[in-house]
C-alpha cells in the first residue's frame, strides 16, 4: 500500500476540517493516506464532504450513506470516525471488525465501556486504532514537553490548568449540552487532560465534579462558523435548550509521579478566554501559551531570568520533532499563522501518524488507551463528585466506579 485507501465518517464541520487536513497532509510532500470515500447517514453532509474532496483533490470520492454498504469494500483499508461522539463506538466498532484501521476524534467514546469496546475490537482484530487528539501536536507543545524531558524544572510538583470563557451560548451544536450526547465538559475539556498526561504523565487519583453552569442555552446571534453544514443546522437549533450535561468541570489530580494537576474547564464562565498552563520545579517554572496560537512557552529560572520560544532550544540538545512536523511547521517553535492553517497541519500530523502506524505496524502517539485515559479523567472527575471521594484512575477504568456513566451506558446500549 502506498497511500492508505480512506473513508471518511461523518461530514459535519470537524469533517470538512479533516478534509481540509488531508489535503495539507498531501501539500507536506509526504502524505500516506488518500480519501477515496465520505460516508454521512445525512445525505446532505455526505455530499457537502463529497463535493469538498473533489474541490481540494480534484477526483469525487465514493459516497455512502449506510455504513454496511461502505464496510463492505475491500478497496477501503481505514475509516476515520468524525461523528458526534454518542456514535463513535457504534460506527468504529463494525469497522474495526470489518478488518479497518480506525482514527477515532476525541472524545474516543463517551462513556470507559464505550472506549473499552473499541479498544478491544481493535486488538481482536489486529488492526490500528488511534485516537484523533490535535492538540499535543502543535509545536509549543512539543517544545513544552522537551524542557520537561530535558528536567529543566527539576522535578515538577505542580500543573495549574485553567481554562474559562463560554457564556450562555449553545456552543457550535446543541449536542455539545446533552449529557448522553457528548457535553462539552468532556468534549472540549478532554483535550487539555490529554494535555496533563502528555505533559506530566499517567493519572492516580482524583477528586473533583462537574458543573452545569448555564442550564439554559441561547441560541448564539451569530454562529461565528464559516462552514456550510454548520450554517445549515444552525437555522434548526432551538431559541433555547436545556442543558443536560456538564459544561464545566474542576478537579485535582494527583499524577503517579507524584505531582499534582489543579484543572479547570469552565464553559460557561462570563470572562473570555481566560487561560494559564503552567508547570512547577524548585529550578524553573514553564508557562505554555495554550494551543493553536503559535506563542511562545516562557520558562522562568528564577531570579528574574526568564527564555522565551526559540531562545530556550539552546538549552535542548535532544529536541527534535517529526519531519512532517518540521515541514508544515517549517521547523519553527514559535509562529503566525490564521487558525485554519494551524488546525489543518496539526491534524495532517496526526494522520500522518495515524498512517505510519498502519503501513509499518506500529503504535500511534495517542493510541486508544491514551484516548481513553483522557476521557476517563474528565469522568473520574464527575464519578468522584457522586461518589463524594477521591477516586483513582483504576476503579474508573476497573468499571468499580461507574455510577454517573450507568444512565449514558444504558442509552449507548452498552
Ligand atoms: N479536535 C478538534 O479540534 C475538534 C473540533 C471540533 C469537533 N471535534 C470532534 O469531531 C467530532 C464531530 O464533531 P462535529 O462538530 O463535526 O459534529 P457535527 O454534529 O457537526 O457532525 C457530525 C456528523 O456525523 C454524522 N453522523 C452521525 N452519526 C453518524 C453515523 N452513525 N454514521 C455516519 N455519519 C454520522 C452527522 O450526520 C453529522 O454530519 C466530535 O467527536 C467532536 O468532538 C474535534
């Protein structure tokens, strides 16, 4: 296989920004997966993302809008899984077992079952299975997670992680408020606890809730989204809906290092964009920019020495990043680019791994256990708020502690 024969699932907005993705995935020169179909059960979406592939790559794909159908050709080797959430496992499942190699978006599953039964479908059938987490690509993040490497800080004893802002909106889709559809306190927030565990490694304990700050959401004046499926829906979401699942979560988490995570995900929060990342040792302290802004990490070593971006590589001597990263990041830490760009080369990052996985048998960064423990600390969270204790990561992936995903199980017919 040259180039790895893949059908995208689900054409919604993340779709079209995975379509895109692929297309700089080809523009890096070293591309190694080729869209050869789209499949939505809405016949619409399916062909918005059919039209998109055939603009950017100039051949239309096959287009499918029954899953079984699309299954069934052995002319597709790998599925990428871009539905809402709530379906991740019902449409990755069957293709796992269909002999695909699946890249599943975050959050991996809803619920540990859910993540547990992908995970298990992908090792009983030998295939591939990774998860779609963007984030850790980008360079800041990599340069971030050097220092941590280079023991630049010492040891760490401290992450802050907050993030605030999010008002009463319904924020991009009315999915994002339902609890058995994928709220946003996982669905956004599960992006900064991959980020805690690639910065500060594996999870121990944890204590914490989740919050359903604004219980009703507004209709937005202005969806602020230039992407047709989105404008589409958007004229059907309600004036205001009720919200059923968490958009805000805080937690403690104690990591097996030793060191401690103070989290927060707020949205809701009525200030905008309030954001700190920032890690902790007795010989420096590291402020990350947050993600897909291209700004400089700071490191702080005390008596008012501060390095910023390229200027700390000089204290790096193993720092290196991929090639396809170094390409579409021209081997730059610090950079200006309008979102798009960024977004689309992050994600060609991750399914060029995604490929090098497949064609050479290997794992990917962020397989589905990693996929799954991010998820599991945003629920470890809500778990621990019902079970009025701290909880550890094991009783959340043993299943001994389930009571607040028993009510989604049910309704995922897990
Ligand atoms: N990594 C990121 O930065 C990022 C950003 C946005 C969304 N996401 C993730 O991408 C995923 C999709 O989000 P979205 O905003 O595009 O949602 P969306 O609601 O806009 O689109 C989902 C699409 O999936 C289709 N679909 C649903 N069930 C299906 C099925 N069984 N088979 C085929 N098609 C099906 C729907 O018809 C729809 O077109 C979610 O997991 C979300 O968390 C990730």
């Amino acid at each position: 296989m040259a180039k790895i024969p893949l059908c995208v699932i689900g054409c919604g907005g993340m779709g079209h920004r995975h379509i895109l993705a692929y297309r700089e995935l080809e523009n890096s020169g070293i591309g190694n997966i080729e869209i050869v179909a789209v499949c939505d059960l809405n016949p619409k979406n399916a062909d918005l993302g059919a039209r998109e592939v055939e603009r950017l790559f100039g051949k239309k794909p096959m287009v499918f809008t029954d899953l079984d159908k699309m299954l069934a050709r052995s002319d597709i080797a790998a599925v990428d899984v871009v539905t809402d959430p709530a379906y991740h496992h019902a449409v990755a499942i069957p293709a796992l077992k269909a002999g695909k190699h699946a890249i599943v978006e975050k959050p991996l599953g809803l619920t540990v079952r859910a993540c547990q039964a992908m995970i298990a479908a992908a090792r009983e059938n030998k295939v591939v299975l990774a998860t779609a987490e963007n984030l850790r690509r980008d360079p800041p993040n990599r340069l971030a997670r050097s220092v941590l490497d280079h023991g630049l800080l010492d040891v760490p004893y401290l992450m802050i992680h907050n993030a605030l802002g999010g008002d009463d909106q319904i924020i991009i889709t009315p999915w994002r408020h339902l609890k058995d559809k994928g709220a946003i306190g996982l669905d956004m927030a599960v992006h900064y606890t991959d980020i805690v565990q690639y910065y500060m490694g594996d999870f121990d304990q944890i204590y914490g809730c989740g919050l359903i700050v604004e219980p009703i959401r507004r209709k937005p004046d202005n969806h602020g989204l230039d992407l047709e499926s989105y404008r589409e829906r958007y004229k059907t979401f309600p004036d205001q809906l009720q919200a059923t699942g968490e958009d805000s979560v805080l937690a403690m988490y104690k990591m097996k290092s030793g060191a401690w995570v103070q989290f927060s995900y707020v949205g809701a929060g009525r200030g905008s964009g309030e954001f700190e990342r920032s890690v902790h040792g007795r010989k420096a302290a590291m402020w990350a920019p947050g993600d897909r802004n291209g700004r400089p990490v700071s490191l702080r070593l005390g008596r008012g020495k501060e390095l910023q971006g390229a200027d700390i590589l000089s204290l790096l001597p193993n720092f290196q990043m991929t090639e396809i990263t170094n390409r579409l990041f021209d081997q730059k830490v610090v950079y200006e680019l309008p979102f798009p760009p960024i977004d689309a080369k992050h994600m060609a990052i991750e399914f060029h791994d995604f490929g090098e996985a497949v064609l050479k048998g290997g794992t990917p960064e962020v397989d589905g256990h990693l996929g799954m423990t991010a998820v599991a600390a945003i629920l470890g969270a809500y778990e621990s708020a019902v079970a009025g204790r701290a909880v550890s990561m094991e009783e959340i992936l043993s299943g001994k502690v389930r009571a607040y995903q028993e009510d989604i199980d049910v309704a995922l017919g897990l």
